[in-house]
C-alpha cells in the first residue's frame, strides 16, 4: 500500500481527474492543487505560530507562498482584497481599529491564544523601589524624568512601538490622554534593536521604561517581579472605552499592585482570514478554527529565538512532532470537513 505523500503531485491530479483515486485517498490531501497566500507580522515573536499552521496546511496538500512579512495597515487592506488569504496574527481587541477595513470581506476565525496575550509598561524594579514609581502619573516628576533621561533632552526614554503597530495608537493615546508629551520620550525605531538596547543599558546600570506585551522575550530576559514589574496608567482611558473593564486584571505577575491597572485589555491573538478563501476551503477553515497553541510554549520558542536558536522552521516542525497526538486530530478535522 502506498502512502499518498509519494505519489508524485502531477501524476495525484491526472487521477484524481480521471477517478481513478478513492474519495478516501483524496480527501487525504484537501489542498492538493490550491495555493495559500500567507501574511504574517513584523514582529518577530508572532512568526512561530505562523510557521506552524503554515506546516499544517502543507500537511493537508496546500503549497503555501510566504509568509510575507507586513505591516498592520498594509496586511488588512491586502486582506479584504483577497491579494493574501490570511495570516494567524491578529491581536484583537488591540486590532479593533482595522475592522472597518476588512469587515464584510475578510473574518476572525479560531484563536491561536485565548485571552492572557498582556500589554503594558515596565521599570526596572530598583527603580521602583528607588523612587517609589507605581504608574505613568510618576513620570512627570523632575526626578523620576532625570533618572531615566538616557539622551538628555530632559525627557524619560520609553521604547514604545514602531509606526503602524496597533499598539502605537494606543500608547500616542496614552500620551495625551495622561498629559505626558512634555515628560515622556517615545522611542519608535525597530522594537528588537530598542529593546536589546535597552537591556544593554539596564545591564549596564541604567533604568529603563518600556512598553511589551506577552508573549514576548523580553519578559523571559527582564523577569516581571525579578528584573521589572509592570506599572498601571492613572486611570483607564483607551481609544475604544467599551474595553475599559478588561484593562484591569487580577493576578498579573509582577505588577505593583494587584489588581493591576495596565490600561490595556487582554488580548486575544487570532486567524484574519479572506471570506472567499474559507468559502472555497472548509478544511482550511476547520484547522483554524481547531488549532490552539499554549502561550507557554509560545514563551519558550521566543526566549530560545532570543538566545540566538532562529531556525522557526525547524522549532515548529518539533512542536508539531512533540504534538503529535493533537496535531493528527486537528488534521483528521480538517480532512473530514473537506
């Protein structure tokens, strides 16, 4: 008996069309012949699970081209065209801006992570228990400002994020809103090359303030309650305020209070996926819809990836090993709503 991964793909479709291969055979490879145009985004910590479903739709027959790197901005609009098919890193609520772009023709399938992907603002903890730091408001004070003023233009440095990310809304919202342009430096070069810079510099013995989000690797090199600790917003003030209760949480590890005011919600990181693809694709639609990766291990492939380990194809071919059981059965899924 053969097994269908060895019949070669031309000889595979020249049977298929003749029905001379059993439905059974067939439906083991549900995108043989269909390519999927892939995205994913610019940060770096969302290209493991991006890798992973791109192996599961390869399993499943699909040849996959990309994943292209994109932006926020760019990646929706080419979505709700249909110019890419999907990509499995929508941050939502955080994304909620870019819904009038793609609602209608392009939808949230699944979630990759449910809930626990935190946002935030971080200090060095001797920081903190220096100048008793507990939120942004501290930041207007001269003394606070002058000891985290790494380039002298009488401000406190704060990476934030890059223009185009869904987070940079939300901080520049955050500096109006809590009246710290005249205090508050946002860096908004590349996030890897801030933050390692960063690190550098509190290694060195410096402070340092700095928005991330989980799953990151910064959190795995700057251990909240060890190195930093989150600190809350003064109050709760978002772009969308419907989310104001969900940016509050219990039992944030290493926050300076508990419950603990990070002054964004939880997010949920999810599949945006062209409608007209998912129409023509229930197995594509059935994987995503049945995939869910721990935020753990997520953790984990980003502090390796961190260490200098960047072989994301080879890290997600062994979870998807390592997953084997699990994996199988979201394939079985797929196959049989094909």
């Amino acid at each position: 008996m053969f097994r269908l991964n060895t019949v070669p793909k031309t000889l595979l479709a020249l049977t298929l069309a003749t029905g001379l291969v059993s439905p059974a055979i067939a439906q083991e490879q549900p995108g043989e012949g269909k390519t999927i145009n892939m995205a994913q985004a610019t940060w770096d910590t969302g290209w493991f699970h991006a890798q992973i479903f791109k192996q599961l739709f390869e399993e499943l027959g699909y040849s996959v081209e990309g994943p292209t790197t994109l932006d926020n901005p760019p990646f929706y609009q080419a979505v709700s065209q249909g110019d890419m098919d999907l990509w499995v890193n929508g941050w939502f609520p955080l994304h909620n801006t870019y819904k009038p772009v793609f609602e209608g023709s392009a939808e949230i399938v699944g979630a990759v992570a449910k809930g626990g992907a935190l946002e935030g603002y971080l200090v060095n903890k001797s920081a903190i228990e220096e100048f008793g730091i507990k939120s942004l408001e501290d930041f207007k004070r001269d003394d606070v400002k002058a000891a985290f003023d790494r380039n002298g233009d009488g401000k406190a440095d704060m990476v934030a994020c890059p223009p185009g990310w869904g987070c940079e809304i939300n901080i520049e919202h955050h500096m109006d809103a809590y009246g710290l342009r005249d205090h508050v430096n946002t860096i908004k070069a590349g996030y890897a090359a801030s933050m390692a810079d960063a690190v550098a510099a509190y290694q060195g013995g410096e402070n340092i303030l700095f928005y991330t989000w989980t799953p990151n690797w910064t959190v795995n090199e700057l251990v909240p309650g060890e190195d930093v600790e989150w600190i809350e917003v003064p109050e709760v003030d978002l772009p969308d305020m419907s989310l104001a209760d969900a940016a509050t949480l219990d039992g944030v590890a290493g926050c300076v209070n508990d419950p603990c005011m990070l002054g964004f919600p939880a997010n949920d990181i999810v599949p945006v996926v062209n409608s007209a693809f998912l129409a023509d694709n229930p197995a594509a639609r059935t994987l995503l819809q049945s995939v869910e990766i721990p935020l753990s291990d997520i953790f984990a492939q980003n502090a390796a990836m961190n260490a200098g380990d960047d072989d994301i194809e080879a890290q997600a071919a062994a979870w998807i090993a390592d997953n084997r059981e699990k994996v199988d059965g979201w394939l079985e899924a797929a196959r049989s709503a094909s």
